[in-house]
C-alpha cells in the first residue's frame, strides 16, 4: 500500500472516529423531552399554512375585499413556502440552528402579527407569503433532530416529527375555524403570533448547539444542491415517487370537497371539514413505520406505501353514491402517502448524512411541486368525468408512483458502505 493510500486512510479514520464522538454526543442531547418539543415545534410552524383556509369569507369581509382576492391568501402562503424550501431550508446545513431556527419562528411570529392588525388587503398578504416562507422551518426541524439521534432510532424520530407535521397541518383548519367562531379571524392569526413568538424562546433555551457542516457562501450552497441531486441516483428515485404520491394526496383532498358538496351529499362546509380528521389517522402510521424504517424494512414499506396508493383508488371509485368507500379510501391513502413519506425522509437523510438540510430542500421540493400539478389536474379530471375522472387520475398517479419505484430501485445498486457518508452507515 502506498503512502499516499496509508494517509488517506488514516485521515479517513481520524474523521470517522471524531464524527463518532459528536454524533455520540448529540444523541445524549435527544434525551429530556427535545423529540417532543421539536415534534410540536414543526407542528406549530407548518399550521402557519393552514389556518387560512376556513376563513376566507370572514377575511373577505374584514378586508372590504372580494373572495377572490382574499383567495390569494393561500397562494401567496404556498409560494412563501415554496420559496423557503427553496432558499432557507439549505441554510441548516451552513449556520447554527439554535439561532437560525428561533430567529425564523420569531420572524414569522411578527408576520402572523401583521396579519392579525393589518387593515390593507396588500400588506395582509405581503405578510401571509413572509409567514408561509416561515413555515420552512418545520423542514429545517427534521434533519436537525436525526442528525441528534442515535443512528438506530433515526427512523422513529423522523416518524415522530413527522407526525407533528400532520397533525398541525390537519388540526390547524379545525382550530382556526373554532376560533373564528369564537372571536373572529384576527384572533387566529394573533393567538398563533403569540404561540410561536413562545416557540422561539423555548426553541433557543432547549435547541443544542450543532456545529455547521459545510464553509460554503450561499451561492455555492445552492449550487451544491443541485450537484447532491445530480449525484445521488436513489435521492432522485425518492424525489421523484413523494412527488407523485403528493400528487395523488392534492387530487383527493382536492376533489373530495366538490364531490361532499355536491349530489348525492349535499353535506355542510362543517361537515366536510370533518373529512379532514381522516387525515389524522395517517400520523399513526409515523412512528411505527419509521421503527421499521430503523429494522432494515424501508424498501418493503415502500413497495407496500406504493400499491395501497394505487389500490386505495379502486376503492374510492364506489364513493361517487356511497360514502363508506369514501371513509375507507381516503383514510388508507392518507395512511399510504404518510408511510411512504417517512421511508422517503428516513432513506434520503443517509445519502449526504453531511448535508441533511439540502438533501431536504431537494426532496420537499420535488415533493411540493408534485402537489401543485395534482392540485392543477383535479380541476379538469373533475370536470371531464366528474368524480370517476378524479379516480382514473389518481389510479394513474398510483400506478405511476409505483412503476417508478419498481423499476428505480432495482436499476440503482445499493453496495454495502457505498454511501459518501461521513457517519457510519445505516440500514437501506
């Protein structure tokens, strides 16, 4: 062995072993209740993007403005958080998240704030697309906390968290609605000012300090996400099936509302707003699939996520007359695409394990950009063949999500400790 080879291999292993210390040091972080906290945390965060949705009429009125421009309200919140995605969330891997995550969460908290006092319809939705970029932190919560975790629980803290997630996405409509009831509008967005202005004070006393990964300036680090992508056949295989199935998850809630208000339902916006608690149910699934996840079961979870995806359609399509299919299907595609998603998140985290949060950015990308075409197909599946063009699209989108993982993960070798990872390898 030469000795350029002998050095190479030495540093490698002095890397490993201090990288070993430090995870082993992180992970004792975890303990004392942070999983918890950081899982309400990204709960709160991405609610910011929900609460809008039941009170357009009452905006409307208190903004002196018409529906359709109060409309814009969650268009605006939507690209905010695109462009989080897009332009925030790499910046984990680059600065301290103690500061950089408090500093977000408190800057949304003064967008919600805004929105709560302001009496223009401009300024109003200035700050809702500010506070829908603030929502990006809940993306930068993730990989932070797996990079805490002890590499065998990686998969139940990302299921953790990721039940967070849906749940402040799901139960964000209901307690916006109530609260509307109860106090008006302006007390929504106050009240959840208020809770994540606390958020970022708790979050800068419990969050510990992670050292940056990469000494980059901001240009090169987006570059560097493209390079990740372009690099990493598997992550591109997982951009490319959560994209579809969050396609799929945009065309049924989507349609789901025109098919309960209409014949033969008829049902109330209160009642419809009940469906959304199906939603719920797909946050049981988090933690035990991200367990699995940690046994070396990701690829079977995956296959299975995939053709219930499909399958659920099949389902769906006897809900145009009767509404137990209608329960049935959504809830086990709900369960599906949750599933599916914690895999995916558990999987892409152990390709660049030194650049969590751009390898985030990408896949929630992708994953967002699916939800914006299936929300786009909806509209005119419904209208060529009402609710059965609906289950033809998602059928489509369910076999598709399924023939690209079949055939992406059987055409991408997976060699064990071929990963470019800088901590010891975990399970596929």
């Amino acid at each position: 062995m030469s000795p350029t080879v002998t050095t190479r291999l030495q540093r490698r292993t002095m890397a490993a072993g201090v990288q070993a210390d430090s995870h082993q040091q992180h992970s004792t972080q975890m303990r004392g209740g942070l999983v918890g906290l950081l899982a309400t945390a990204t709960g709160l965060c991405v609610a910011n993007l929900y609460y809008g949705q039941p009170l357009l009429d009452a905006i409307a009125h208190g903004l002196h403005t018409s529906p359709s421009t109060a409309a814009l309200l969650i268009t605006l919140t939507q690209v905010g958080y695109a462009a989080g995605l897009l332009f925030l969330l790499p910046l984990g891997d680059l600065v301290n998240r103690a500061k950089f995550v408090p500093l977000m969460s408190l800057a949304t908290a003064v967008s919600l704030g805004v929105m709560a006092m302001a009496t223009s319809t401009p300024l109003f939705l200035a700050a809702a697309a500010a506070a829908g970029a603030g929502a990006s932190t809940a993306q930068v919560l993730i990989p932070f906390a797996t990079e805490l975790a002890p590499v065998q629980h990686r998969g139940r803290v990302v299921g953790t968290l990721s039940m967070g997630l849906l749940l402040g996405s799901v139960l964000a409509r209901t307690v916006a609605g109530y609260l509307a009831e109860l106090a008006g509008w302006r007390t929504v967005y106050g009240t959840a000012a208020v809770a994540m202005a606390l958020l970022a004070l708790v979050l800068r006393l419990r969050m510990p300090v992670v050292a940056p990964t990469v000494r980059l300036g901001y240009g090169a680090l987006l570059v560097s996400t493209v390079r990740i992508v372009a690099s990493e056949p598997a992550l591109r295989v997982r951009m490319l099936i959560g994209g579809l199935s969050f396609a799929g998850f945009s065309v049924l809630w989507t349609a789901l509302t025109m098919l309960l208000s209409g014949p033969p339902y008829h049902y109330s916006v209160g009642t419809i707003g009940l469906f959304g608690l199906l939603g719920a149910i797909g946050s049981l699934a988090a933690r035990p699939v991200g367990m699995l996840a940690d046994r070396g079961h990701g690829s079977l979870v995956t296959t299975l996520s995939c053709l219930v995806l499909a399958l659920s359609w099949v389902v769906l399509f006897f809900g145009g007359h009767h509404i137990a299919p209608v329960i049935i299907g959504a809830a086990t595609f709900t369960l599906a695409v949750q599933a599916l998603q914690v895999t995916n998140q558990s999987r892409i985290y152990q390709l660049a394990t030194d650049a969590p949060s751009r390898v985030n950015s990408a896949y929630m990308t992708a994953y967002f950009v699916g939800g914006a075409v299936g929300s786009g197909l909806t509209s005119a599946a419904y209208g060529a063949g009402t609710w059965i063009g609906v289950c033809v699209l998602g059928l489509a989108l369910g076999v598709c999500t399924l023939i690209s993982w079949v055939f992406g993960s059987t055409r991408r070798p997976q060699p064990s400790g071929a990963q470019p990872s800088r901590r010891p390898s975990l399970p596929t």
